[in-house]
C-alpha cells in the first residue's frame, strides 16, 4: 500500500482510492418499526365463540421508496383475513417498515436486497406483531408460516425475463 498524495490502493481491486473512502459494497437495516396496524374484530363477541374452523386469508405486498441516494424505506404490507361460515373473526393489516441503507452495490444487488432479503429479515417482527395482535383480539395467536421471500422473487424475476424474451420476439405490427 501507498501512503503517497493520500490514496491507498484497494486489496480487493488493486485500484487507488482516497485515503479512508468506504467503497466496499455493503447492505443493513438502519431501523424497522410499525407503521401502520389494524386490527378488527368485527362480530366480537359472537365471534369469539364460535367452533367453526376458520378459512385463514394471507395476502403480502413489498414496497419500497427512495429517501435518499444511499437510504430506502422498505414497507412489509400483511393482510390477514380469518372467516368462516358465520362471519369474519378477525382482520389484521400491518405495514412492517424498515429504513435500509445500501451502498456501493451494482443496481441488480440493490434491487435484490430491497425485494428479498430486507423482507426475509423484517418478516419475524412482522409475524410476532400479527401474533400479538390477533390474541389481543381474543383469539389464538397465529402464526404465520415462514415466506421463501427469495425463491418468490426469482421467480418473478424469470417471469419478467420469459415476458420480455416473448416481447422481443414477436413480430413487429403491419405498417
């Protein structure tokens, strides 16, 4: 390493960079809070008496927003619907968020941890307060399942690629 006009050379690379410059690829959360919950119990208290079994509705969104050039906000949006033949038990939405900074990483990367491993890492917290919530409710707590957050990005990400390879090769409209 050269210590000459303040620039060492990168290990990794071999480069020169300034002295002190961080430009190693790296990814985290910064913070993960509630950011918005709701829960209803709508046929309370008919509701928490009955036998039937219920059909439990899980639905779940990925959002993301830019708050800077390095930070994004990362939402978890959950929506659980528990019915059965008598009525709605229960209904829980919950937006999980999470401040995440990446830095030096090429856009693929970028796009990968804002759509798969921030979710996988905020989906815990996000099932204990879906937990919590609906045994406040007065029911037992649920748990969710684990999500394979990433082999459900990879397959959106091969549904894209087969949707633009079909898209290139149809042929052009007539004139």
């Amino acid at each position: 390493m050269s210590d000459e006009g303040n620039i060492i050379t990168d290990l990794n690379l071999g480069e020169p960079v300034p002295n002190g410059a961080d430009t190693l690829p790296s990814a985290g959360i910064i913070t993960q809070y509630v950011k918005d919950l709701s829960v209803e119990n709508p046929n309370a208290p008919d509701s928490l008496q009955w036998q039937e079994t219920p059909q439990i509705d899980v639905q779940f969104n990925i959002a993301a927003r830019p708050l800077s050039d390095e930070v994004n906000e990362i939402e978890l949006k959950i929506e659980i619907n528990s019915k059965c033949p008598s009525g709605t038990q229960f209904i829980v939405d919950l937006t999980y968020a999470a401040l995440v900074g990446m830095r030096n990483l090429e856009e693929a990367h970028k796009h990968a941890f804002t759509y798969a491993e921030a979710p996988r890492i905020l989906f815990p917290f996000a099932r204990r307060v879906i937990a919590d919530a609906v045994r406040d409710a007065g029911f037992p707590q649920l748990l969710l399942e684990p999500i394979d957050f990433n082999g459900i990005y990879l397959q959106q990400i091969a549904v894209k690629q087969a949707e633009e390879a079909a898209a290139e090769a149809a042929p052009a409209g007539e004139a």
